[in-house]
C-alpha cells in the first residue's frame, strides 16, 4: 500500500475516533445536566419512656415512623451520640434571674465535663437584645469565665425573647463545626416583656430556628417577683391583644416546636440541672433520610416521627419529641 493511502486510511480513523470521543462527552455532560441532587435531612429526636420519663436507648431504625408532609420516608441513618454538639449557653439578665447565675457560674466547670472534648460552645446573654461573651470553643475554662462574667452583669431592659433567640440561632448558623447538632440552652424565669414592632417577631425567630436546625431547650428558674409579674402583666387580660398581635415568645414554645426539653431548676441546684440536660442531650437520637417528594426551595416541610405500633407493645408507650418541620 502506497504511503499517502495508509496515511488517508490514518486521518479517517484517527477522525472517527475523536467523533466518538466527543459523542461520549456530549452524553456525560447531558446526563450531569439532568441529574438530580437530593439533600440529606437530619434532625434529632429524643425518645422517653411513658410510664418513667426515662431516655430510651435501644432503638433501631424499624422501630420509627416518618412522615413528611404527610408522606412516608425512609430512614437511611440512624445514630445516638455520634455528632459532636455546638451548644450556646443563653442566660436572662433581667433582675429576676440574676441571682441564679452566680451559683451557676460556680458549679459550671463540673457542668461542662459532661461535654465531650470535640463538642463547642459558645455564650451569649440577653435582655432587650443578645450580646455574645465567648464565641464556640472547646475550651471549657474560656467558657467558666464567661459565665463568671455573666454573672456580674446586671440590666434593667426588658427581656424580649424573640429577638434572643434569632440572634443566638443566627450565631449557631456560624458553629465551626457544619455536621454538629446544634442547641441553645437557655436560662430564663420565662417572663417576656411584650416586643415593640422594630425587632424580630416570633415568627422570625422559629423560622430561623428551623432554617438553622436549632433544638431549643430550657432551665427555667421562678421567684416570687417571677410570679407577680407573670400574674400583672404576661396573665393579665388587658394586655391580652397586645400578645396576640405581638407574642412575646414561651421558652414551652418554642422546646415543643424544636424537639427540645424544659426543666425546672432553683438556684441551689441549677448546676446540677445543666449537667443533667447536658447528659439527656447526648442520649438523643439523629435521624436521617432522603425525601421522597421534591419540595421547592424555601418551602417549609412538616415533619411527624413515631414510633411503631409492635415496638410499643413489645416496649411499652413512649412519648418522642423532634422539630416540627424544616425549610428547604
């Protein structure tokens, strides 16, 4: 064969070739451009039995029920004390919460030692707005003495409570760790003072509770002043359309929309009570699944967890507490 032929039959398959090279891109490139991304939705649950109010442990994913908007998902995680925790410390500076603070920050060192080293947290407090003391950290002697310095402050603002707790879930947003499960714990006599319409509204603050995956729970400490103002003011009918235009915000609240959990405490023995809703924390399940609807974005999804009918015979009752919905 003379050489310009085996040199036209080379410029033939050599172009061939590279046709089909690029025929195989074009359709990798088109199935990358149909291909759809469905986002892992996590939240945690805590899972207490009935009859005692004890955390229950032995739990597989068969054992629950989940349904989003309705619809039946497919739990394809399932863990208990795996992630790490971002926690904010969020503590009331009105006057009638003051003095528990200062035992609190006494008995706090033994309190954070229920943490685990890879767990951070931050501090922050409150009256008409959130101030942060100590931004996440692991270091738990940074976050003693911001408690400390918790303690010496003192402020005659009213305590708006809504606006707290968007300004403390925006600063869970920002938790150097993406994957932790984040959670305020909150230190309050749960006495808000009505909101005047220039900060951010209850509405706000649960939609961006729930935009930040935030488990909101509480240490609630009463007084006789907590009492008296709860009867004139937060109880009182005349300022009754004045909540229902503006809630004030409930720490029951907004613990029953996230999945989170009140305790009642007293200053002799609210150190001992951080401690305990540290460790009941950590006993929470997480939970993950990939939706079987697509929602557009910004959507707000319903969420309903169970537990199986057979595992509660063969278990017993159990009460299940989780968030109520996500936005996509």
């Amino acid at each position: 064969m003379q050489a310009w032929v085996r040199l036209l039959w080379f410029a033939v398959i050599l172009q061939f070739a590279l046709s089909a090279s690029a025929h195989g891109q074009q359709s990798a490139a088109g199935a990358q451009v149909i291909h759809i991304s469905v986002d892992l939705v996590q939240l945690d649950a805590q899972v207490l039995e009935k009859k005692t109010g004890r955390p229950v442990g032995s739990l597989n994913k068969d054992d629950f029920q989940l349904y989003e908007d309705g619809v039946p998902q497919q739990i394809t995680q399932l863990s208990r004390d795996q992630l790490p925790l971002s926690v904010v410390l969020l503590f009331d500076l009105t006057w009638s919460v003051q003095p528990v603070l200062k035992p609190l920050a006494s008995g706090a060192l033994q309190a954070m030692q229920h943490l685990k080293p890879e767990d951070e947290v931050a501090v922050m407090v409150y009256a008409a707005k959130a101030q942060l003391l100590q931004d996440f950290t692991t270091d738990r002697e940074q976050v003693v003495t911001a408690i400390q310095k918790a303690s010496e402050m003192e402020s005659g603002d009213a305590a708006l409570f809504n606006e707290a707790i968007f300004q403390t879930a925006e600063q869970l947003s920002k938790a150097k760790n993406p994957r932790s499960r984040k959670v305020i714990i909150w230190l309050t006599d749960n006495v808000p003072n009505i909101p005047p319409g220039s900060v951010h509204s209850e509405r706000d603050a649960f939609q961006k509770v729930f935009e930040t995956g935030t488990v909101v729970s509480a240490l609630v400490e009463r007084s006789g002043i907590s009492d008296f103002f709860t009867v004139t003011f937060s109880k009182n009918p005349a300022f009754a359309p004045f909540r229902m235009h503006n809630p004030p915000g409930n720490v029951y609240k907004y613990a029953e929309r996230t999945g989170g959990e009140v305790m009642k405490s007293n200053k002799d023995e609210i150190s001992t009570k951080l401690a305990q809703l540290i460790d009941e924390i950590r006993t929470r399940f997480t939970l993950g699944y990939y939706p079987a609807v697509q929602q557009p974005k910004g959507k707000f999804c319903k969420i309903k967890l169970r537990i199986r009918p057979e595992t509660e015979k063969r278990e017993g009752r159990m009460i299940v507490r989780t968030k109520q919905g996500y936005y996509r």
